[in-house]
C-alpha cells in the first residue's frame, strides 16, 4: 500500500497545483473581462453620443448649405431684376 501512496500522491499534488493555477489564471481574467467588459460599454456610450453630435451636426450642414443656395438663387434673381432696370434707367 505504500508504493501506491508513493506513486499516486505525487501525481495528485500535481493535479492539485495544476488546479490552484487554473484557478488563480481565471480568477485573473475574470477580473480583467470585467475591465475589459465596463471599458467596451463605456466605449460604446462615447461612440453613441458623437453618433448624435454628428448626425446633428451633419443635419446642420446639410441646412446651412440648403440655405446658402436659397440665397444665391434670391441674389442671382436680384441681379437679374436690376440688370433689367440699369438699361431703362
């Protein structure tokens, strides 16, 4: 009985430390997939809000540009009228 005590307590002790350090090892990525988990939302959250900041800013431009071409339509048509009136005159 004692050589087999003597052979399989070894290899036990073994399994034993191989299992503290599988353990250990996930316990430590637990804690970073948790960092690495918060981090990704926060992330997320950021990219959220300038996805609105863009489209706003986005829908701004899209008007100011609209807008700036509604007044080279109205010069151009003011031109135009007082080109008109400059021969009479």
């Amino acid at each position: 009985m004692s050589e087999v005590t003597d052979l399989v307590m070894p290899v036990l002790q073994r399994i034993q430390a191989d299992l503290a350090d599988v353990k250990r090892v996930l316990a430590l990525h637990s804690e970073k997939h948790d960092d690495h988990t918060r981090r990704f939302e926060e992330h997320s959250r950021r990219f959220d809000e300038m996805e609105i900041y863009i489209a706003y800013e986005t829908g701004l431009s899209a008007q100011n540009k609209v807008d700036l071409q509604g007044i080279r339509k109205r010069v151009e048509a003011v031109e135009k009228r007082l080109t008109a009136l400059e021969p009479q005159a």
